[in-house]
C-alpha cells in the first residue's frame, strides 16, 4: 500500500493541520511556563525547603504540563486526519476550548493583581498565552469537522496513513 504524501501547499492550505499546530504550540507555551516556575523555585532553594506535599505538587504539575504537550500532540494529530467521528470530534474539540478559556480566566484573574513581567510572572504570563493559543487552536479544530464540504473531493486518509 502507498503513503501518499501530501504537496507542500495541501499543508500549509488545510485547517486541522494549523489548528493542531496551533493547539500543540498553545501547550508547548504552557509547558514552558511550568519549566520556568520550576527552575526559579530550585534556583531560589525552594526545593527541599517546603513540605514534602508541596515538592510533590511541583514536579506533578511540571510533569502533567509535558504530558498534555505529548498527549495533545498525539491526538491532534490522529484528529487532523481522521473524519469518521465528526460531531464527536467537534464536541470534544469545543469542550477542550472551553477548558482552556477557563484556564485563561484564571490565569489573567491572578495577573491581575500583577501585571508586570518580572520573575514570579513570567512563568504565569507563559502558560496565559500558552492557555488563549490553545483555546483558538481547539476552536479552529471543531470549526473545521461542521463543514466538510471542501474535503469531499479528496480521498479520506486514515491513521495508518497520517
């Protein structure tokens, strides 16, 4: 069986694949985000010097950050190319928009109080931009499994294909 291989311009041209750059950029900002707080915290000997629970907590949420990256890299991917599950998709896709909005809430909610870009934000500032480009990401994704007319003229490729 062939792979086919998609042109150059067929990529740049189809939407799913930049909404899945888009969302996979979105967690990679975040992901930074958490590596930047965890490496301020050692640096400033915070490690070791707090309780055991909140040590844990770090390196769980540093660790769960890379996780979604690799994760949402994976899915996106299976995502841009399967079709079979459209509405499914879509609702999915809308739902983990929605997630990441909230994230966003949070986020601008805690910078708030402030606002500037020093040390103790900048991780914050990361992983808000990193939750808004997620957010548009899953939108455009969802945005493109209600119309699949444009793709009706082109042969379905499968996982084993992507």
């Amino acid at each position: 069986m062939s792979k086919r291989v998609p042109r150059y311009s067929e990529e740049v041209s189809d939407p799913r694949l930049s909404a899945r750059r888009c969302i996979v950029v979105g967690y990679a900002l975040s992901a930074l985000g958490t590596l930047v707080d965890v490496v301020a915290l050692i640096h400033s000997g915070y490690l070791g010097q707090g309780s055991f629970r909140a040590d844990i907590q770090l390196i769980a949420l540093t660790l769960a950050s890379v996780a979604s990256l690799w994760t949402w890299w994976i899915l996106s991917k299976v995502a841009s190319f399967v079709t079979e599950f459209n509405a499914a998709l879509r609702s999915a896709f809308l739902g983990m928009m929605v997630v990441s909005l909230c994230l966003c809430v949070e986020y601008a909610n805690y910078l708030w109080n402030s606002p500037g870009l020093d040390q103790f934000t900048s991780s914050v500032w990361l992983q808000e931009v990193g939750s808004c480009v997620t957010a548009v990401g899953f939108f455009l994704l969802a945005r493109s499994f209600s119309g699949d007319a444009h793709r009706a003229e082109e042969p379905q490729r499968t996982v084993s294909e992507a």
